[in-house]
C-alpha cells in the first residue's frame, strides 16, 4: 500500500509565515500598488481627483505631438531608422561576439562612421553627444580592426555595421525637418534618460581602473623582514616632517599637508605591506555617499576649490594673466558643460578603489598559478599573459560587474543631484531617479512618477538581458 503523504506541521507554516508576510508587504503589493498607479492620475494634490487613465500616462511620457508643420512621413520614417538603428547595434554586438565573418571589414565602417560623426560636429556643431557617439564608434572600430580573429571578407558580419550607418544617415539627414513637425510630449524625460546614459559613461574607466589597480595590489610588496620594515617606516616619518616643514616655510601649507599625507601613507605601507594600500582604497566605500558629495562640491567650487585653485597656478607658471586664467578656469557644477564631467570624474575616483576592486581581488586569486607558469614557459610577455590568460580568466567577474555597473548606472544619479546640484544648472545633472523623486515628493503627481518608474524598469531589463544574453556568450569564447 501507498504510504499517504504527510502534510508538514502547523509549526512549519509558523516558522515560513514571517517570510510570506514580508513577501507580500514590502515586495509584491507595492509592486503591485505602483503598477496601478501609473494607470491613473494619482496625486495628493487634494483638488485632483483620482481618475483612470489608461495608458495615458505612458503616450505623455514617451509619446510626441505634432506641431502642424511639415511632413508626418518624415517623422515616421525618423522613428523606423531609430529602431533599425537600435536592431542594427544588437547586430553588430551580436556579430562581434560570435566572431561572424565580415566582422573585420564591420570594424572598418563603425570606425569610418565614428570618424564621420566627429568631422561633422565639428564642422556644423552640435551637442556633447555627437561627440561621444563618434568617439565610441571610432574607438569600438579600431578595437574590432586588430582582432587577430576576425575577418576582411565580406560576410554577415559587415551586414549590421552597414545598417547601423545607413540608419544614422537617414537619421542625420530628417533630423531638422523632424523636429519642426512634431515634439516630445515631455520633453524632460528625454533630456533626462540622455543625462542618465551620459553619467554611465564613467563605467568602463572604472570597471578598468578597478581591474587595474586590483592587479596592482594582488602581490605582497617584497619588504623583506621586519626590521627592515621597521627602518621604511621611520625613514618615511622623517621625509614625511621634513617635507612638511620645509614647505611650511615657504608659505605653501596645504602642499606641505599633502605632502605629509603622502609619506604616512608610504610608512603605512612599510608597515602592513599591500593590506594597508588595499584599506586606503576601500575607504571612499566605508565613508557616507553624501560626506564624499559634499566634499567634492568643495573640491569643484569655483572661486575656492582646490582644484581650480591648482589649475590656476600651473597656467599662470605657464605665462598666463590672472584675467586669462580667470577666463579659463571651468565653472564645473556651475556650467551646464562641465557639470555632467565633473560628476563623472567623482563617480570613477569613488568606483575604482570599491567593491570592484575587491572582486578582481578575488577573481585574481583564484587563477590557477600552473597556467601563469605555463604562459611564463612559452615566453608569453605581460600584455600577452594579460590577454591570453588572466582576462579570460577573469570574464565571469568581469561579467557580473558590467551588469550590476549597468543596473546601478540607470538606477543611479539622484544622490549627486540631490547634494551637489540640485539638479541643475538648467537640469543637466537631473537623472531619471531624480525626476522620479521630484514628480513624487515636490509635484505630487503620484500616478506619472510610477509610470517613470516602470519605464525604467523596462530600460534596465532590456539592458540586462542584452548582457546577460552576449555576455554569457562572450564568456564561453574567451
């Protein structure tokens, strides 16, 4: 006979309850509760009364409404060559990775089309996009030129290169005429989502620097015992006092407070070897977000900051009048131009030394020392024992930092906004999780913020998918 089936004990239920209740509570009902949201109006605006709307929300935010000038054929032919671009980048990623022949030959046009972009900002004008647009192109196609595995002959590799130029052609060619027939319904969102992608460009440069400085610190310095030790430290502490009084004397007290500051570090150094420099740099992780923002606003203000201070004296070295260097000197936070630059830097130098740098750590200890040795044996060099064994080895890591990078970079800015600029100057520090939070707490427009918030949640899944999808596959062919 069948043993019947036990059903657990009341107290198992007891013990998962807590669990479900979490679940429910604080995961699925305000995902469900927001969803809900952006189908109405929802405000606490108490002369608003709450009405379904539909998708309302969703054709204000991404829709556009015409102007009553010019041709509509133009606008939507516009938005086809936008999606066949956007099919054409996938294609050419998709290429890329499965090393499709023609890939080479691809290369050649994305850098042609990169270098194209490039002559004619300069030569008509334009924004700093075009010239971000233009210098990855150029880059990505000099990066696929020297592949030593990729392909001159023409094949389905160059297919989606020549697409993606074709597509910007089109684009570049009806984009006046476009944009006097029709207008973002929220024009905002769009300046926002290209404010929110222009700050994601600091993570390859940190996703380097942390792989680099990783490399750097994965060995123990060669200090030899610890008397030895003990000596570097002492002789550290005196170059350390007799930099500072020096300087001191000469009336160049921050340099000489800097230089002090250096050679701690150094006797540091001495003392506990690479775990000390490894600690150094994992600080800015350890300090609060908003301590580090309000420090680097110091840092970048004008008329006092430091760093404006430095310049100022290096171009005055340089036989540059004060009223010139006046001139010179970026407004940093305060320009619309240099505003996004300078939270890029501050987004790279906190990135670099975190918990990036921490994973590369520990992707570099897990590489088996039999195949360092054996690259050593067939006389493979730095760069060649780099990209041939460590950076493969070091793809799964790398995979899973390009896509929590990714997340977080679409999800990010509202901190640095919120502390450093408020948004400003003229919104082009504002992000999407800052225009969230302004349409929720400021207007009060409950019902719109959530449909931001899942067109949001769209743009990181589709981002996430794409990565996971080449990503893995670039893993399997290194």
């Amino acid at each position: 006979m069948r043993k019947k089936l036990r059903l657990p004990e009341p107290a198992v239920f007891g013990f998962l309850l807590p669990n479900f209740v979490g679940f429910f509570a604080f995961l699925l009902f305000p995902i469900v509760l927001s969803l809900v949201m952006s189908l109405t109006n929802w405000s606490l605006k108490p002369a608003v009364k709450t009405e379904f709307l539909g998708l309302r929300n969703y054709v204000d935010l991404l829709g556009l409404r015409t102007l009553g000038a010019g041709s509509r054929a133009g606008g939507y032919l516009y938005g086809a060559s936008a999606v066949v671009l956007f099919a054409a980048l996938v294609g050419t990623l998709w290429s890329n990775v499965a090393s499709w022949r023609g890939s080479r030959l691809g290369g050649a046009v994305l850098g042609v089309l990169g270098a194209t972009i490039l002559v004619l900002r300069a030569v008509q004008g334009g924004g700093q996009g075009l010239v971000v647009a233009g210098g990855i192109l150029l880059l990505v196609g000099i990066v696929v030129l020297r592949r030593e595995d990729a392909s001159w002959r023409p094949g389905w590799g160059t297919v989606p290169p020549v697409v993606l130029a074709a597509a910007a052609a089109v684009i570049w060619a009806l984009h006046g005429a476009v944009w006097q027939a029709w207008e973002p319904r929220d024009a905002r969102f769009w300046q926002f989502l290209y404010n929110t992608l222009y700050l994601m460009m600091g993570i390859p440069f940190s996703i380097a620097g942390s792989l680099c400085l990783a490399m750097l610190l994965s060995d123990s310095l060669p200090l030899g015992t610890w008397r030895v030790r003990l000596v570097g430290v002492g002789l550290c502490l005196v170059c350390g006092a007799v930099t500072l009084g020096i300087l001191w004397h000469l009336d160049y007290a921050n340099l000489g407070l800097l230089g002090a500051v250096f050679w701690a570090m150094a006797s540091l150094g001495a003392a506990f070897n690479i775990v000390s420099f490894r600690t150094l740099f994992y600080l800015p992780t350890f300090t609060s977000g908003v301590a580090l923002m309000v420090l680097w606003k110091a840092l970048y203000n004008p008329q006092t900051g430091p760093i404006n201070a430095g310049l100022g004296t290096i171009l005055e070295g340089f036989g540059v009048g004060s009223a010139a260097v006046a001139d010179m000197l970026p407004q940093w936070l305060a320009s619309i131009a240099w505003a996004k630059p300078a939270l890029i830097v501050m987004g790279v130098w906190v990135g670099i030394g975190g918990t990036n740098m921490l994973l590369y750590l520990a992707g570099l200890s897990n590489i088996p020392p039999q195949l360092l040795d054996a690259a050593r044996v067939d006389g493979a060099g730095r760069w060649a024992k780099f990209r041939h064994v460590i950076w493969p080895q070091l793809a799964p890591t790398t995979f899973f930092i390009s896509v929590m990078s990714i997340i977080g970079g679409l999800q990010g800015g509202f901190e640095q906004a919120r502390v450093m600029t408020q948004g400003g100057p003229a919104g082009s520090t504002t992000t999407l999780s800052y225009y969230i939070y302004n349409k929720f707490f400021e207007d009060l427009d409950l019902g719109y913020a959530a449909a931001i918030s899942w067109v949001l949640f769209a743009f990181i899944f589709t981002a996430t998918a794409v990565n996971w999808r080449f990503g893995r596959e670039l893993e399997v062919v290194e």
